[in-house]
C-alpha cells in the first residue's frame, strides 16, 4: 500500500516552528519597569479605586465641613468674640487636623490588600520593591489635596481671608509634604497590625493627642506651663503654626524648618522599618 505523499501545510510545520523559535530568542526581553513608572502605577491604581468605591470621598468631603461647620460656631464666641473672628485663627489649624487625620486610612488600605492577598502578587513582579508603598502614598495625596481645597472652600463662604495666596498655595504644599511622610508610620501600622480595625484604633489612640494637645484651636500661651512644654514641642503644632504663617503672609521660617525636619525623620525612620515588615509579611 502506497504511502501518501506529504501536504504543503506538513512540509512547512518544521520551518515555522524553527522559526518561531528563532524569532522568541533572537527578540529582545522588555525593560524591566523603573522606580518611578511603578510607584506612578500603584498611585494610579489608588486613585482608580477611589473611582470606583466613590464612597471613600466622604472624609476628605463631608467630614472636613463638618468639622470646619463644628469648631466654628461652637467655640468662635467663646473664644474670639464671634465665629468670623475664630475662623482667621482655626481655619489653617482645622486644616492641618483635618488632613493629618485621614493620613490613617493609608495603614487600613495596606492593611485590606494583605487581608485579601493582593500583596503576595505584588511581591512576585519584577519592580522596585517600595513602589507599592509610595503608590499607596500618592493616591492619598490627592485625597489631602482634595480636603484642603473642600475647607479652604468652605472657610471662604464663612468669611476666612487669608493675606497671601501664595502663602495658601505654600501651606498646602508644606500639608501635603508633612502629610506624605505621616503616613509611613499608618503603613508600618498596616502591615503590622492583623486587623483593619486594629489600625484605626492604634491610629486614633495615637493622633488624638498629637491635634488636640496642640495650637490647632486656642494659642499655648493660655495653657499650663507643664503643658505648654509638650504642646512647643509637638510636630503638629510646628506645622500649623508654620501653615497658619504663611496664609497670613508671614515667613515662619522655624515653624516650616521644624516641619521639614519631622517629615524627614519620619520618612527616615519609618520607611526603612515598613520596607522591612513589607519583605517579611
């Protein structure tokens, strides 16, 4: 019995296969992704799901109102001689509490993604190691950016007139500097701690005291002298003062010396600490 001579589609199989083999070789692998391009990446990856969990906005919407709304009608007679009066000292202050506050829920959104497994495929890709982090701290920054453009909003209708505009756009930077290194210590929280709620009470246990025991709503020279020493000594005293400053049109070049100095020591202490929980978890 004869033997079928081979089709065309056979005879070319081998050459197709040794040529697809050749062109996967001879192709060059892509660039592994920079620094930057991935902790962008991971930011986009926050600010996308801010898109689609609206709900996220309330605290840098809502809850700034309320507690410029709050502070000022409750405390401005009492303290000022009317609302309009308070305003000019709270607003800058109320700003700084307002922003420093949200900075936990870094930790809490950390915190979810190991509880959902997220982390375990971030750790198997080929990038920076930290850029997961810093993409967590720039998707918040444009929640702090967004907070402090909804209080300053809000300030303006119930009469705060600050004397610089560039010092406002200053103080926002100098919030938003401050802001991006505070929150180091909620990832160190988040990757730490076992449980979002674990987190958000060391977080409230911990800001409480750092906003409230500072010059946010009243000046420290009305306060006890024992007081007083923390109160001077407190690094959210040092930033409000420095934002109050500037809005004011002043150069409060202490106050903004100081505040840098606690950014860096916290990126500083911080970040190593988080970059080595994040390689352990």
């Amino acid at each position: 019995m004869s033997t079928a001579a081979p089709t065309e589609t056979q005879d070319l199989a081998p050459v197709r296969a040794e040529s697809l083999a050749e062109l996967l070789v001879s192709t060059e692998r892509p660039r592994r992704p920079g620094a930057l391009s991935t902790s962008l990446t991971f930011g986009w990856r926050a600010v996308l799901k801010i898109k689609h969990v609206p709900e996220q906005l309330f605290d840098v919407t809502a809850f700034p109102v309320m507690m410029v709304l709050m502070y000022t009608y409750l405390f401005g007679g009492a303290l000022a001689g009317s609302p309009r009066e308070y305003i000019q000292y709270l607003l800058p202050g109320i700003l700084v509490m307002s922003v420093v506050m949200i900075t936990m829920y870094t930790g809490v959104s950390v915190n979810t993604d190991i509880e959902k497994g997220v982390f375990d495929r971030f750790r198997s890709l080929p990038i920076w190691r930290p850029s997961a982090m810093v993409g967590y701290l720039l998707g918040d920054a444009l929640r702090y950016a967004m907070a402090s453009a909804v209080m300053l909003a809000v300030g303006l209708v119930l009469g705060f007139r600050p004397d610089s505009a560039v010092g406002v756009v200053l103080g926002v930077v100098l919030l938003l500097v401050f802001s991006f290194a505070f929150s180091w210590v909620w990832t160190m929280f988040g990757l730490l701690l076992r449980t979002e709620k674990s987190v958000m009470g060391v977080s409230m246990m911990m800001l409480f005291p750092l906003t409230f025991l500072s010059d946010i709503f009243v000046k420290p020279e009305t306060m006890p002298g024992w007081l007083q020493a923390f109160v001077n000594n407190n690094p959210i005293t040092h930033l409000a003062s420095a934002v109050r400053g500037l809005m004011d049109g002043d150069r409060p070049t202490a106050e903004i010396a100081w505040t840098l100095g606690w950014a860096g020591v916290l990126v500083a202490v911080f970040g190593p600490v988080t970059m080595r929980l994040y390689s352990r978890k």
